[in-house]
C-alpha cells in the first residue's frame, strides 16, 4: 500500500497540504531518517506518517470590552495504538495545525520510548496570552473545552499545560469537562492542582526529568555536573526548574533568559534573587548585577550543558556551528533542527534529544492520571523514585543502541519508539 493519491497538488513532501508546515516537515523528515532502520513495514510507516485524527475550531470569546474576537484552536490525535492519546494544550501566537501535529507525533514516540500506555496528542489556540486577562484567558480556555467534547475523555484524548498554560489552565478544562458530564473527572486532565486531583512533583517533573538525564549522560561521557557551567534559555515551567535542579547538583548557571532576552553571569547566577527579579517584575531584563544578552547571543555562550527549555528551532543551520557546548539538553519540543543536528553531530556534539530530555513531565502526568483514576495518591519520594526508574531505564535503551551503533542519540530514541508504536500496530492490524 502506498499513500492514497488524494489531490492533484499535493505538497511536493507528499504531505497533505493541510499539515505543509516546517515543524511538521521537520518531525516527518526525522520519521522517514529512520523509519528504515527501525524496522517498520512501509505500508505501516505511510500509517504512522499522518495524524489519526485532527479537529480544528473556532473559539469565540467575549473580552472585557463586551468585543467579541474569534480565537483558531486546534486539537491533533497522532495515535491511539498504545492507549488513550496524551498532550500538552499550548496557547501562543504561533499555534497552527501544522504545528500541533508535529508535536503529537513527537507525544506518541515519547509515550513509547518510555512504554508508558498512551499515543501523542497536543493542542492550542492562537493568541497572545499576554494580551488577555486573567478572565479573559478563563473563557477563552472553557470555550475551547467545549470545543474539544467530542474527542477528548480520560480514556481518549487527556490534555496537560504546555507553553503559557498551566495547573489554574487545567483547572478550568476540568470544570468544564465535568459540569458537561455531571460528575468531577479530575482523570481528564493532567497538571492540575493538588487541590483537585493534582500530583505532587507534576510541576517540576519535566525540568527535574531534563536534569536527571542530562546528569546520568555526563556521568557515562566521564565527566559530572558539579562545577560545570550550565546555560538554559527559556525560564518557564521547565527552563525554570531545569536551572534549579543543576545548580542542586552542583553546576553554575551562568545564564538564563525569557522571550525577551537573556542575563548572563559567569559566576554563577544566584536563582533564588533571579526567581524574586522575575516575580516582581515580570521579566528578566533589568535584574542587577548581570550582563544582558539576546537568546541568540545566549545560545552562543561557551558552557559545560546547554538546556533549550523555550520553544521550537532555536538550534539551526545558522547558528550550530557557533554552539559551544559539551552537552545540549533539550527541554523544548523540536528546538533543533534537522540542519542543525548534522553541524552538531559531526562537532561531536552530543543532544540529548526531546523525546527523552522532557519526558519527565508525560511520565508524572502518567503517575496523576493513574492516581486520580484509582482515587490513592502518592508521596513526593515514590514518585521521584518511579520517575527516576523510567528516565533512567529509556536513557540505558538508548544509549546502548546508539553506542552499539554508531547513531546519534535522536536517531536511536526515534527508532526505539518508532518500533514500540509499528509493532503495536502491526499486532492489532489495519481497521477493518
Ligand atoms: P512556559 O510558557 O512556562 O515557558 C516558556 C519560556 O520560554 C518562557 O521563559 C518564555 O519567555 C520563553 N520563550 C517563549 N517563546 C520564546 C522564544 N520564541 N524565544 C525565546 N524564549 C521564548 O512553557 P514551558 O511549559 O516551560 O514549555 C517550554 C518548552 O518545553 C515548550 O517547547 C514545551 O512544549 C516544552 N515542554 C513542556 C513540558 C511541560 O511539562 N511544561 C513538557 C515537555 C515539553
């Protein structure tokens, strides 16, 4: 079997016009590197090459000035092969559907790599978050609940905070869910508040998980965090913690930014007045004692680890051969690309890829789900303890295949997934 012939012009990647979009192209171009290599059928690679199901509305929402603005949201099921779908709900400028299937493709090889029992899913709307108001941002987030009724359900679709969403964003998508049905389902939704069926350690899970990989990858390449110089751009839920996991395990780190820009002090930046900085003001720039810098020149800072804990193609074909790291780590979706990756690769520099690195956050959400269904809730130490077995038992995998032979480590994570999902696949065969 081949790819169904659908439309005259189709886009020249062979992708459906609707999904032409680099970030898509860029999860696709990383599928078909290695799809060979993992062993998967071609009539099933054509399977696994496009999303299962991809929903697009409108989201109206009344603003504070009694205007109404219609929002695009958008929700992408890439597979439900190994179990209900699972992603982040992300609300930014940038958000198309294009975008949100390369990041549900990139959900459902995570998923697999760390044989946790889901496919990949994600969602968003476009907006300017920073433009609407706490109320604003309320409404617009249980009207494109509604939206999502017909695919989403603990046992379907079960949504999480990604960029500019967080536990108060997962509260009102649970509200609303739950009003809709006439009981709570805390189960249909991850990242939420304790108070609500939350987990401890959800919040911190993806920058501890980027931490606790990276600090197992340098223990095997013979060399340590402690004392070593770290530099995160991105400073959010997972760049944020990320920082503050290395400097517990003993690095310096010199710099960290937001979108607008970063502060670099090769000393050491003192997080916790960093953290107070940002609290106060809103954003990083300013904070005394620290030079400032733009993301671009921040990417650029000779350091020991590099965590991309922002946003997507921050790495490319323009900038990696000034990247002066021993170690990217990242916490970012797809913040390198394809380019970017072979510059990396012949500087012998290793990535610990996505995949891996943020897994984390979709492993605690795993353990939420798992206790809000069995209504028992876990400590702080067992979870930390679990989400440390899985982290290090999928970096074991990988390493080994990729030391074994001679893959980068994306490629090696991908294949390992790649046939978690194809051999699932194959068991239970094409419909109907
Ligand atoms: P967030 O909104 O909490 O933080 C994002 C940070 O990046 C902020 O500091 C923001 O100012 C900065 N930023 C945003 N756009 C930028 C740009 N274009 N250039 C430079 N900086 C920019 O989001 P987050 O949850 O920390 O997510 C960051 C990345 O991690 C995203 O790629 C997301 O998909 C990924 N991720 C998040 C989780 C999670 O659990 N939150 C899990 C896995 C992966």
């Amino acid at each position: 079997m081949s790819s169904a012939d659908t439309s005259a012009d189709e886009s020249a990647g062979g992708l459906p016009p609707e999904l032409d979009d680099p970030l898509f192209q860029q999860a696709v171009g990383q599928f078909d590197q290695v799809v060979e290599r993992a062993g998967v059928d071609e009539s099933l690679a054509d399977v696994l090459r496009i999303p299962e199901r991809s929903l697009a509305v409108a989201v109206p929402m009344k603003l504070d000035d009694g205007s109404v603005a219609v929002f695009p949201g958008y929700r992408v099921q890439h597979s439900s092969v190994l179990g209900p779908t699972k992603g982040g709900v992300r609300y930014d400028t940038a958000v198309t559907l294009g975008e949100c299937a390369a990041l549900a493709m990139w959900m459902s090889w995570k998923c697999a790599l760390l044989r946790l029992p889901y496919g990949g899913a994600k969602g968003g709307v476009r907006c300017n978050p920073r433009d609407l108001s706490t109320p604003e941002l309320e409404r617009l987030t249980r009207r494109f609940t509604s939206e999502l009724l017909p695919v989403i359900g603990p046992q379907r679709d079960i949504p999480a905070p990604d960029m500019a969403t967080d536990d108060q964003t997962m509260a009102w998508m649970m509200d609303t869910y739950s009003m809709q049905v006439g009981h709570a389902v805390p189960e249909i939704v991850t990242g939420k508040p304790l108070s609500v069926g939350g987990s401890v350690l959800r919040p911190e899970a993806t920058g501890i998980g980027v931490v606790m990989v990276a600090d197992e990858a340098v223990r095997r390449l013979g060399w340590s965090l402690a004392g070593s110089a770290g530099v995160v751009q991105g400073s959010g839920k997972v760049g944020g913690v990320a920082a503050r996991e290395l400097a517990a395990r003993g690095a310096r780190v010199i710099a960290i930014s937001d979108i607008a820009g970063g502060i670099h002090d090769p000393r050491g930046l003192d997080l916790d007045r960093v953290e107070e900085w940002r609290r106060q003001h809103g954003r990083l720039g300013g904070f005394p004692d620290a030079e400032e810098l733009t993301n671009a020149e921040l990417l650029e800072l000779p350091c020991d680890v590099l965590v991309l804990a922002a946003a997507e193609n921050q790495v490319t074909g323009a900038n990696a051969a000034r990247v002066t790291t021993r170690l990217v780590a990242e916490g970012a979706n797809g913040p390198t690309t394809l380019e970017a990756d072979e510059v990396l690769a012949e500087r012998g520099i290793p990535v610990l890829p996505d995949i891996l690195a943020n897994a984390g956050g979709v492993a605690v959400s795993y353990f939420e789900w798992v206790q809000d269904i069995q209504r028992l809730f876990w400590s702080a130490d067992e979870i930390r303890f679990r989400l440390g077995e899985l982290m290090r038992a999928a970096l074991d995998r990988v390493w080994q295949l990729a030391y074994g032979e001679s893959l980068s480590l994306r490629r090696a994570a991908l294949v390992l997934s790649i046939r978690e999902v194809a051999t699932a696949l194959s068991a239970r065969g094409i419909y109907p």
